[in-house]
C-alpha cells in the first residue's frame, strides 16, 4: 500500500481527486512497474513456484512487456484474476494488460470494448476421460456428467456441442481446476473438460497419467492472447509488437543467449537489425527505447524458447508445439514484418 | 416375654460393627458410570451408540496420525514412504507451512516480521479484554495499530509515527475544544488537527523517504492464515466505532438520521456478504474516480468493516435497549446534553452489556475472512484452494490441508469464545 | 436524548439558534447530514457516470433477454442452453429457495436434537455434542462446505459400482441409490387426472395393450395439496369436538383411529384415482437414469449448512431450555403432569420465547450463507446470475445489483414473517 494513498484516504483528500488517466504508457513509466493481471493458478501458463515467483508461459509475456517498457523484467506486478474479476480488473484500469488464458471472441473485443493484441497460444477445449471407461470419442458420452471449470467460454462451448450432437449431460461446474480435477479423480464426474492445454498440464501432475486420456474432439476455437483496453492504441501497439517480436525471433533464429551478441555486432539480415534497433527507429515510432525488443528478448527469450521452457514437450506438462508451431513449421504462429 | 427368651438368645452383640464401605455399585467409577451412563434402558443404549461413534472417529483418525510420514517433498515421496498403511501425507504442512501461514508472495527473510507483530498482540490486547490489568497497560493497545502497521507493511517509520502524532493531536485538540465550545465543534477541531498533521506527515513521508526505512512489502504480497488475522482484526477494531454510531443513530430522534442508519444496517444484513465482496472486487472501482487504485485488501476491509459494523451496531442497539429508561430519564435530569450522557451514563453501561456479543460478532467475522478466497486473494482457503492443491507436487492431498486450516481456525476461534463466556460469568457476579 | 425543555425565547428567530438551540439544533444536525449524504453519493454516482468504461458500455439490462448458452445441473423448472439470462437466474433463485429451506428445516432438527442431548444425564452423550457444537462452531463454514463435498465425493460409490450381477452396491430398497455424484430417488408421476390423454395402444408380445401416459399437468398435484388441507382441517375439528367432548364429560373420547382415517383414507383415495405411478431411477449408460436426482452440489451444500447452522440453534435451544426455571418443572410435576406433557405444555412453550428471536437470525444466516454454493459448483443465483452470466456477460454492475436486490428482498421477507409469528408466541403483557 502507498503510503501517501493511505493518509490521502483519511484525510478524505480522494474526494479532490478527479481527472481521467492519462496514457497507459505514461501511467506505468511513472509507476515504474507493470500491473499484469494473470490467473489464479494454472501450471505452466502462469503459476508462482514455491518461492512465491510467478512463472509461465502467460507470465513471460508480462515480462516481456514490462523489460521492452522500463528495461526490467522483474518491474511487473502480477495481478491474479479470476474468471469474474478479469475484466473489471482491466476495465477499471487496475490492470495494464491481461495475459491470462481469455479466448478472443467477438464480444468480448466489441461489446465489452477491449483489444486483443494477438494470440500467443492456439488452444482448443478438449475432453479427459478415465481409460477404463472405454471411450474413444466424445460422441459417445451421452447421458455422462460433465466436470468443467468455469470462467471462460467453456460451458457455452460444451452446451452447444452435446445441443448439436443430441447428447444430454449432467454439468457440474467448478470454479477452480484443482477441484475439479480433484472430482474428476474421485470419479464424481465421467468427463472433466477444459482446455487442452490444461488437461495436458493437469493430467502430467496425476499419480497415473496413463489411466487418463484426452479424447481426440477439440470442440472450440480457443486463441488465447493478451488484451488490453479499447481506446489506448499506442499501448495496444507495444503490447501488440512486443509479442510480435518474440515471435519474430523465434523466426529469425534471435534466442536469449545470441540476442546480445547480434545486437552488439549488427549482421547483415536487415530484419534482425531493425528488430533489435541496430538499424531503423521503430522503438521511437512506438513512445521507447531503441533497444526494446532486444531488452524483451534478452528477458525471456523468444516464442520458441518460452514455449519450450513452460509447457514444452521437456517439461513435465508436455505439449506438443501443434498449431502454436512457427507457419514456416506448419504451424499458425505468424508475426507481420518488422519494418 | 423377653426374659423368658433372654437365655435362648446364643449371641448378643455389645459392640458397633465397624462401618462397612458402600456396596461396590454405589462407590466411586461404578457408580458414576451408573448414574450417568446406565441410568435406564434407553440412557445404556445412547451410551453403546455414543462408544461406538467414537470409536469409529478414532479407529480412523489415530492410524492417519500415527502412520502419518512428515518427510518427503512431494506426494509421491509421501507414497513411498506410506505404502497405503493408511497414514497422513503431512509433508505438504512441513513443505508450505510458511505459505499456509503468510501466503506464497511475502518475502520470506521478513516473515519474523509478521511473527513479531503476532506475539506484540499478545502484549496489546489482554488490556482490553481482562479489565483487571493495570490501565496503563492500554499504552500498549493504542500503539499496536501503528507498530504493527509497520512491521507489517514495511516503509519508513514517519507514516506511523505522524498517523499516530494525529491521532494524540486530534484527541487533545478535540477535548480543548469540547471544553470551550461544546462536543460537535469539538469533534470538528479535531478532525482538523487530524488532518494538518497528517498532511504534514504525508510531507515529510515524502520529502525523507528512507528514515528508520525497513523494506515495505504491498499488500498485495499478504496472504496464508496473516491475512485472515489482519483482515478480522482491522475490521473488527474499525467497525466497532462504526458500529457505535450507527446504534446511536438508529436511536436517535432525527428522522433522517436515523433513516440513513436503518435502512444501512438492514441492507448490509440483508445481503450475503460475498455479494459485498463482489462488489468491492468488481463494482467498486467504477465508483471511485479513475485512477485512484485502491489495493482489493483496502476495498476489502472496507467491505467488510461495513459488513460488521452493521451487525455490531445491532448488538450495541440492543445493549441500549436493555438499559432502563431510568438511566436515561436520571441523565436528562441531571442537565446533561446528548453526548455527556452517552458518553458518561448510556454507552458505558450499554458497551459492558454488549461485549459477548460483540466478541460473538468478532469470531464469526474471523470466520468469514474466508470468504475472500472466492474473489482470488489467498487467504488460508485461498492457498490450499488454489497454488497448493493445484500444485504438480501435492496433487491429491486434501485432508491434511484442511486438517491444517481447521485446526488453526479452531484454535483462535475457540480460544475467543471461550474468553467470551469467562466474560459473561464476570459481568453475571457484576450484576447479581 | 436531546432536551427539548429550553424556554421559548421572547425575541424573535436569530442565526445563532440554529446551533444554539436546542429547538433549532436538531434541524441544523439533520440538514448538514443530508447535505452530506447527498453530497457523498452525488460524487460516487457522478464518478460512475464518468467513468470512460461504463461510458462506452452504459448500464443495461438488455443481456437477461439474451440467450444464456450453458446448462444448469439442478434444473427444477424447465431450462436447457437455449433460455435465456432470466431464466436461468430464476432456475437460480429457485434452487437458493430450495436450499436454504431444506437447510433450514434440517438445521432446526439437528440443533433441536444436539441442544436437548447436550442437557442429557448421559455423560458421553453430553460430551460428544459438546465436541459437536464447539468444532461446528469454531471452523468456518466455507471449509466446511469444501470439506463435506470432498467427503462425499470420495466416499459414496460410483454409480458404475451399482453396475453388473454381483455389483459391489445396489439401490437402497431397489429404489434409491446413493453414488457421488448425487442421490436418485423415485418420482412420483400421474397417468389419470386433469389434462390425462387417451390411453396409447402399445404392443406387447403380438397382444395390443392400453397405457395410459404422464400426466404433466402440476394442477393434479394442487389436487393432492387441497386433499391434504382438506384432511388437516378435519383432524382439527375432531381434536376440537375431543377436547369439548372433555370439557362437558371429563372424558377424552379416543378418536386416533378417526383422525388416523381423515389423514389416509382421502389422500389414498386421491391418489388413486389419479394414477399415481413411481418412476424408479435406474442405471442406463454413465448415469443413473429417470426419478428425481439431488445431486451432490446440493447435498453437500445443504448438509453442511443443517449441521454448521444446527450448532449454533443447539446453543439457542440449550439456553432456552436452561431459561425456564425448575420451579416451572416442579410446579407442572406437582399438578401432576406426567414428564412428556411437562415438556410438550410447560417448558417448550416458555422456551420456545427465548429460542425464537436467534433462531429467525440463523434462518437468515443460512439464507446468506447459501451463497457459498459457488465453492461447490450449486447453481444457485450467485452461481447463475453472479457467476456464468457475470462471466459470459461481463456485466458486472447490473447482475450484482440484481443479486443483492434478490437477497435483500428475501432476507426481509423471512424476518417480516419470522417477526409477525414472533409477536404472536411473545408473552402478552399487559
């Protein structure tokens, strides 16, 4: 708590203050930090470890963010959001940006006036069953009761998938996925269903992984990315191409142990250059330094590398790259040109 | 007659029988257990079903303990070391007893801070509640707030020490007033002494950041069973005042007064305390002008104290009521205006009566800290419900977990009820 | 206490009396509280309507006609994903309703049960409930809650346990089977009665069979809850001419077998001819199939708050038996009145005064309290409304004035009725 926050209270100085906030990018300059508004708790994605540090593949885009603004990494206040409080959180200003698994629909873009930067992660809500159960497809689990935790379009998806297939369903929604899973494993539930993802993520923490499987339906599109308020596009925009330089580098081979060097001794790929401010003045025609990107790289690494070290196939959670691979892999992981 | 048998009697006793002792089913264990636990058919059967239920508790509950392992960094070492004989996995307690007890983000080479400001409770607050301690010893409850504030908070010392300084400042301003122009201007001339010298506080916060600085942790970082404590303990020291206006003022005579008051404190109880909680966690930053960011524990206490300062005023209302009109009639007669006779005959009286119910109100707004779980703080619930039960390590353990969050509850909560009811045996001899 | 005894002054109005006066003073007081109410919340309203976010997005109720999207488990009107918001907030506040009335039953019987053991002579007995009402009273109910979901879920069978020939469970009397994932009980059903359709010709094994279908008409059951009323209303007037009977003769005429006629013989009658059929849940595929389910969101919520709640009625109801003072007993002993009647005509009643007034404060508690569905996924309205809606919407501001307004409305309505009975069962005094 800020202190002078706290006497302005008491003496009831808040009832002068007024005006409307200025530019989100002012704002955190002058803060010195990041509000970044992440879950409560998801592993791999953004889940603090047991000294209480947030890491994960949506915490490094905070990051990120927070070292291409003010240089610092660390200079990011996590905010945990639930399902319900994320968007108030952002609305109201008591978070700079989100970057918690919210899937970009239309709505949510328009009618609740918020900008989706892009999408750092392709997900899609899938089923886990136990093996023994005997179902190979999702088809086939009329009549069962459905875990879901809920807080994101999940139940809308799974209505409308048991509505179009002319399946009915028990629904059991809970709010946080440890207890739901903890139904799940106590067989309260057939189905639990969530993100694939998070399936992965959970299933990989279970005593006997084996004795779960996720069923091959995706039954929605769930682009998951980090937003931030409708009406401030100059901070959209660093959000917006901070993400787009990680990917970028990926792309151009840029990781976190050569992204000095290459900046330091500029080569001849114009693109590179340009991105690590070798070359060009993009940081300037964003409001920064010339260096962000390079900073933001050096802070996290890039898409590739957070990927590999969150939710990667040598991690305990284990995804496989799939969609989120680079297009040039197959995959749907694109950033437009830096120029 | 009785000569004619005198010699066929053969023995005549002439001395007394030494006393027998009671038959063995009228003495000592038998006959307790007779009494009162085989006094008739149906008492027997309760007792049978009564061992039984016990039995049943303990044949569970004691190989959990015994055979429980405290070795092990996660569930599966917790397996291994088992074998499925059935104990408890309390490794979890020993791996993240710091975070059940000050949440996963306060910086651990600070936790003695917290700690210290826990055991200067034990200083500050027996004051208050046992009324045969020395007075002067309430020096130390009216510097608790401000020592503790900054243990835990961190910061410079200057914010606290001029909070303080404005608090003395507005008492003594306020009683120089009273006593020149009545109670009301009095009041006013405090609240302005308060806030000169708490601007002037702000000042120099700002212009000498680093005097007596310790590091400051936000209160963002506060979490585990710490912030239950300083959620119920700042909201129920708050709300008590609160609490008192408002009972005043749902008695008094002005009608619009007392119309804000009620209508207030029969909303607040009529409305789940959860739904406050939304509304502090989602609604209220609409209301706040844009760009004032309140941390969610500052709206929270808010919440809260509303909360219980309406049920609190309720308790004190009724305090008043039970007073008899004669003090309030022997008040008016003696001359005194309204607040003399608040302050000096009603609320004094008034307050003794309510305090068990006050404490009453207190425990179960402990209780209801909980609640803030459900708007993602992480309170004690909050860490078990979410980062340690969702954690790859402890996947799966529940029980100890919540054997954990009961038994710490149970401790503080059982420990104020008792002292409640040791109150009310007190004020009862008071009154008889 | 303000005196209003100053004398009137002779001169006329001055600035001064406004503080001076007592007669003014009051006035002066009101006015600079009103002043500043409406100065407090003309600055709270005016930073709502200010503020950019609500400007673009206005306050609206327009989304409860929208279409909701999402199932609801516990479903005691016709819903499915295709309602809308308003319909599924009201599937919401029926099931709070349902909730908080089961509770409040179940908490009055617990607390009755545990209060009157804890004044036993069975020292056990008295312990034991004393270890009941401290641990209940001490932890708070959200873990609780959390606790008793987590038991029942892991402690009740699977339903695929009921399954096969030697299966390791089987239903309760053939009818009720209790799983983890909720409790099935038969459902009664009516093939005759208001709105019956002809019988549908069914073949069975060549041979052409009539069978009457479901009658979904609910005015059958208004049927069956008139019978019922009729019936009370007939046992009362024979226990009214029994007790005339005994004030002229001295004699109580025995007249349970007529009472006992006036409860059955007309509800059986009744159902009779309505056809009253039980459909009996059986086990089809992943789940229990047909009857009516309570599913253990339900359960666990309803359980937790009986026994939460009933800790803290037993208390009530220990110091209300505690109030009436022994004399009471002795004196109802000396008139010689056996033990049962002493209970039933002297100290319930004088008890019951005391018991009352907290008793009404837990009902509202547990009314509150049902909020705390959200821990164990019960669609209740905080789950509806304050939760999937809030979410899917993102229309924070209307739905959690919508939820407040439904708890306000129905805290007062519970005390408003719990205060009307309370008057009628106070002592009159005169």
């Amino acid at each position: 708590m800020k202190n002078s926050v706290l006497l302005g209270t008491l003496a009831f100085a808040g009832l002068a203050a007024a005006g409307a906030s200025a530019a989100t990018l002012d704002d955190v300059k002058a803060r010195g930090s990041l509000n970044c508004g992440v879950t409560t708790g998801v592993p791999g994605f953004a889940e603090p470890d047991a000294n209480g540090v947030w890491q994960g593949f949506d915490v490094a885009v905070c990051r990120a963010v927070a070292a291409a603004v003010l240089g610092d990494p660390e200079a990011v206040t996590f905010v945990p959001t639930t399902g319900k409080t994320r968007f108030t959180a952002l609305a109201s200003g008591e978070i700079d940006m989100l970057a918690r698994n919210t899937t970009w629909t239309f709505s949510r873009d328009t009618d609740l006036k918020f900008d989706f930067v892009g999408v750092n992660y392709y997900d899609g809500q899938g089923f886990m069953v136990p093996a023994d159960l005997g179902v190979s497809s999702a088809t086939e689990l009329d009549g069962a009761t459905v875990c879901i935790q809920t807080g994101t379009t999940t139940e809308l998806n799974l209505a409308d998938f048991f509505r179009v297939n002319g399946m009915s369903y028990e629904p059991v929604p809970i709010e946080t996925g440890a207890e739901a899973v903890q139904q799940y494993l106590a067989g309260a539930c057939d189905v639990y269903t969530t993100d694939r993802s998070a399936l992965a993520a959970q299933r990989a923490g279970f005593e006997a992984p084996d004795d779960s499987v996720i069923l091959p339906e995706v039954v929605s599109k769930e682009p998951l990315g980090p937003l931030v308020r409708h009406g401030d596009s100059e901070w959209a925009d660093i959000v917006r191409w901070t993400l787009n330089a990680m990917i970028s580098a990926e792309e151009l081979g840029v990781t976190k142990d050569n992204v000095e060097e290459m900046a330091a001794s500029p080569g001849d790929n114009p693109e590179i250059n340009r991105l690590l401010g070798t070359e060009g003045e993009l940081g300037a025609m964003i409001g920064l330094d010339a260096t962000w990107a390079k900073n933001a790289i050096a802070a996290v690494g890039n898409y590739g590398e957070v990927f590999d070290t969150n939710i990667g196939e040598s991690t305990a959670i284990g995804l496989a790259r799939g969609l989120n691979a680079q297009y040039t892999d197959g995959g749907l992981i694109y950033s437009p040109p830096f120029r | 007659m009785s000569d004619a048998h005198a010699h066929s009697v053969a023995f005549v006793r002439d001395s007394e029988i030494p006393p027998a002792p009671p038959p063995a089913a009228e003495t000592g264990v038998v006959k307790w257990m007779r009494e009162n636990l085989f006094s008739g058919v149906v008492n027997t059967i309760m007792t049978v079903i009564g061992v039984f239920i016990i039995f049943y508790l303990l044949s569970g509950l004691i190989p959990w303990i015994v055979n429980g392992t405290w070795e092990g960094a996660s569930i599966r070492d917790c397996r291994e070391v088992l074998q499925g004989n059935g104990g408890g996995c309390f490794a979890v307690l020993r791996e993240r007893w710091a975070q059940l007890l000050f949440g996963f983000q306060y910086p651990s080479e600070l936790y003695w801070r917290p700690t210290l400001a826990f055991a200067l409770l034990f200083l500050a607050v027996p004051p208050v509640l046992f009324f045969k301690l020395p007075r002067w010893m309430l020096v130390f409850t009216a510097l608790y707030p401000f020592v503790a504030f900054w243990l835990i908070w961190g910061g410079t010392a200057i914010t606290p020490i001029f909070l303080l300084l404005a608090f003395v400042a507005a008492f003594f301003a306020f009683k120089e007033g009273e006593k020149r122009f009545g109670f009301v201007a009095g009041l006013a001339i405090g609240l302005v002494a308060f806030a000169i010298v708490a601007f002037i506080g702000d000042f120099v916060a700002s212009e000498e950041p680093g005097w007596l600085r310790i590091t400051s942790v936000p209160s963002r970082e506060m979490g585990g069973f710490m912030l239950n404590m300083i959620l119920g303990l700042v909201c129920v020291s708050l709300s008590i005042p609160i609490g008192i206006v408002l009972a005043l003022g749902r008695q008094s005579r002005l009608p619009i007064v007392k119309g804000f008051c009620v209508v207030f404190i029969e909303f607040v109880r009529g409305v789940p305390l959860i739904t406050l909680l939304f509304v502090a966690n989602v609604v209220l930053a609409y209301f706040l002008p844009p760009g004032t960011n309140f941390d969610l524990i500052v709206r929270v206490i808010i919440m809260i104290t509303m909360f219980s300062s309406a049920y609190i005023a309720e308790v004190i209302r009724g305090g008043l009521a039970a007073l008899p009109k004669g003090q309030y009639e022997a008040a008016d007669s003696l001359g005194l205006d309204y607040p003399q006779a608040m302050r000096l005959i009603i609320l004094p009286q008034a307050l003794k009566i309510s305090i068990p119910g006050i404490v009453n109100v207190a425990v179960g707004l402990f209780k209801d800290t909980t609640l803030v779980s459900v708007i993602s703080m992480f309170d004690l619930v909050g860490m078990i419900r979410g980062p340690i039960l969702s954690s790859t390590a402890w996947v799966g353990v529940y029980w100890e977990l919540w054997a954990a969050a009961c038994v710490l509850f149970f401790v503080v909560c059982y420990g104020i009820s008792q002292y409640s009811q040791w109150l009310e045996r007190q004020l009862r001899t008071d009154h008889r | 206490m303000t005196t209003m005894t100053d004398p009137p002054q002779a001169d006329g109005f001055r600035i001064g009396q406004l503080i001076n006066d007592t007669r003014y003073r009051s006035y002066t007081f009101q006015f600079i509280a009103l002043l500043a109410l409406i100065f407090s919340f003309g600055w709270l309203i005016n930073n709502a309507i200010n503020n950019p976010v609500l400007q673009e997005v206005g306050i609206n109720f327009g989304f409860l006609q929208d279409q909701a999207g999402y199932d609801i488990g516990q479903r005691p009107i016709e819903y499915n994903s295709q309602s809308s918001h308003l319909r599924a907030s009201i599937v919401g506040a029926i099931n709070t309703l349902i909730v908080a009335f089961l509770a409040c039953a179940t908490a009055t019987v617990f607390g009755v049960i545990a209060g009157v053991l804890r004044l036993s002579n069975n020292w056990i007995i008295r312990k034991l409930m004393s270890i009941y009402v401290e641990i209940f009273r001490n932890i708070p109910v959200l873990i609780w809650i959390i606790i008793i979901f987590t038991v029942a879920a892991n402690v009740l069978p699977q339903p695929r346990e009921y399954r096969g020939e030697d299966a390791a469970y089987s239903p309760l009397f053939g009818v009720v089977a209790a799983t983890n994932r909720g409790v099935y009980i038969p459902r009664p059903y009516f093939t005759e009665g208001i709105g019956a359709q002809e019988p549908a010709a069914v073949e069975v094994d060549g041979v052409s069979t009539l069978v009457a279908q479901e009658v979904t008409s609910s005015a059958n059951w208004l049927i069956v809850f008139g019978v019922l009323l009729a019936s009370f209303a007939i046992a009362k007037g024979i226990s009214v001419w029994a007790s005339r009977q005994q004030l002229t003769t001295g004699i109580r005429p025995k007249t349970w077998y007529f009472t006992a006629a006036a409860w059955i013989v007309p509800i059986a009658v009744t159902l009779w001819i309505l056809g009253l059929r039980w459909e009996i849940p059986t086990l089809q595929g992943f789940n229990f199939r047909g009857g009516i389910v309570l599913q253990n969101p339900l359960l666990a919520l309803w359980f937790a708050l009986s026994i939460y709640t009933g800790a803290f009625i037993a208390e009530n109801v220990r110091a209300g038996i505690l109030a009436v003072s022994k004399g009471q007993t002795e004196a109802a002993a000396a008139l010689g009145l056996r033990p049962r009647r002493i209970m039933s005509l002297v100290v319930l009643p004088q008890a019951l005064r005391v018991i009352i007034p907290p008793l009404i404060s837990q009902y509202l508690n547990i009314t509150k309290n049902t909020s705390l569905a959200i821990a164990v996924g019960y669609m209740d309205l905080t789950g509806t409304l304050g939760g999937i809606t809030l979410n899917q919407t993102g229309r924070a501001l209307e739905c959690i004035l919508l939820l407040m307004a439904f708890y306000l409305t129905f805290s007062l309505a519970i005390s408003a009725i719990m205060n009307v009975y309370n008057n009628s069962v106070k002592l009159k005094e005169r």
